[in-house]
C-alpha cells in the first residue's frame, strides 16, 4: 500500500484561472447571470488561495481505495468559486490515462479556500479551470498473488478480496494469514480484561476488523500481527511458526 500517495503530487496547477468577461449583452455594471468565467492565469485578480487551510492528510484505507481504482497522473478540473470563497460544483474535464480515476484530485480541490483579491470591491464568483499532475511511484507495484490486497469497503468485499488472496495458498499459510487476521481485529483493544469490557459479546465489531486491515497485502498483514502480538498487554494468539509454512 502506497502510504506516499501525496508525497507523489507534484505540482498543483494554477488555481487561478484568466480573462473574464460580463455575459453577452449585459448592461455595464450590471450582475453576471452566473460565475464570472476567469483564466487560471487571471484568477488573482478576483480570488487568491488561503493555502494555510489546505488539508493534505488522507487516511491510508482511502489511499488505498486510489490505488485499486487506477488513479490519474493528470486530471484537468472545472469548478467554481462561490461568493465566500468555496469551491463548488467540479466537474471532470480530462483525465489521463484515459478512463483512470481522478478521486484523489477531486479531493484535494475541495480542501481549497479562497479570499478576494485586494483589488476586488466585492467578492465576485468565478467559474475557472485547474490542471493536476501526480508524479509515478517510487517503484513498480508487485504483480501476481502478492499484490493481491484486502476490500474493507463492505463485508461482502472483504470476503471477496480474501477469498482471492488465499486462493493460491496452501492450507499451512492460510491458517497463519487467519491467524494474523485475528490478532489484527484485537489489536490495540487493550488487554483481555478490557477487551471483555468493550465487547461484552467477546469480539470487536466487523466494521473495526475491516478497517484494520483494509488495503493491506498478505506480507503487510504478517508483519503488522506480528509487531501487534508483542505489544505489552496485548491479546497475543500463537501464530504458527513461520518456518512450519515457508512463504512463496
């Protein structure tokens, strides 16, 4: 799972947009019937971005979403800024490669803000365009069963995608990969005692062993159950011993 995604995001191009005009046969002075239709290259006239209010985390499960839908290394975005400065109502324009998806740059459009221009006597809305570029990844993605990732979006996805991943073990690993999917429903639940607590049915809820371990490959789930399993005061379940199961 990439936990870099938006290392990768190179460059986010001209929020800020051109040259404008009143609509046809609009008297002098007279409201716009909608947003001002501005050039990124003019956008500064009228809005200028409060950068400071950007917000650029992103949970792993939803960088995780990106990856298994393909995303976009460039996407080119219609929008609008409102009178209060909010972006509102984007639209795909182009997105390359072709049919690739374009989420994370819609994302990251909504977080922006604007403030009005100081040449601007009242704050003015604009309909405009951006262009977005992600840079490649710093190495090619594995192929073949050990790319295989878990789809914590819904119970039925999670089966699916765990059914595909066990398909080519042997019965040895796939009880481990069980195994360390137990330990990772528990993880950080506290001890057994306060675990008895919080679940009084004795178990964490479906939601809450999805989310953990949503995005996560075979490799990657190992590894984390068996970091979690040494935590102090941590439920630790036996998982088998590696060597009994040599992985492919």
């Amino acid at each position: 799972m990439y936990k870099t995604i938006l290392l990768l995001v190179l460059a986010v191009a001209s929020l800020g947009p051109m040259a404008g005009a009143s609509a046809a046969g609009a008297e002098p002075g007279a409201a716009p019937a909608g947003p001002l239709e501005v050039h990124p290259d003019a956008l500064e006239r009228y809005w200028l971005p409060r950068a400071a209010e950007m917000k650029r985390r992103v949970s792993e499960a939803r960088q995780a979403r990106w990856s298994r839908a393909g995303m976009a290394t460039a996407v080119k975005l219609d929008y609008t800024i409102d009178a209060q400065g909010r972006v509102r109502d984007i639209e795909v324009a182009e997105t390359a490669p072709a049919g690739a998806s374009p989420e994370w740059a819609v994302w990251m459009l909504r977080q922006h803000r604007f403030e009005a221009a100081g040449e601007a006597r009242d704050p003015v809305p604009v309909r405009t365009w951006t262009e977005m570029r992600m840079g490649p990844p710093p190495g090619a993605r594995p192929g073949g069963p050990a790319a295989a990732r878990i789809d914590g979006s819904s119970e039925e996805a999670m089966q699916d995608s765990l059914a595909t991943m066990m398909a080519p073990l042997p019965e040895a690993q796939r009880t481990v990969l069980l195994t360390a999917l137990l330990q990772l429903a528990v993880d950080g639940l506290g001890s057994e005692a306060e675990m008895r607590e919080r679940f009084p049915d004795g178990a964490p809820s479906p939601a809450y062993a999805r989310s953990r371990v949503d995005g996560m490959t075979r490799e990657e789930i190992l590894a984390e159950a068996e970091a979690a399993s040494r935590a102090e005061g941590a439920p630790r379940l036996v998982l088998p011993d590696a060597d009994a199961s040599p992985r492919p």
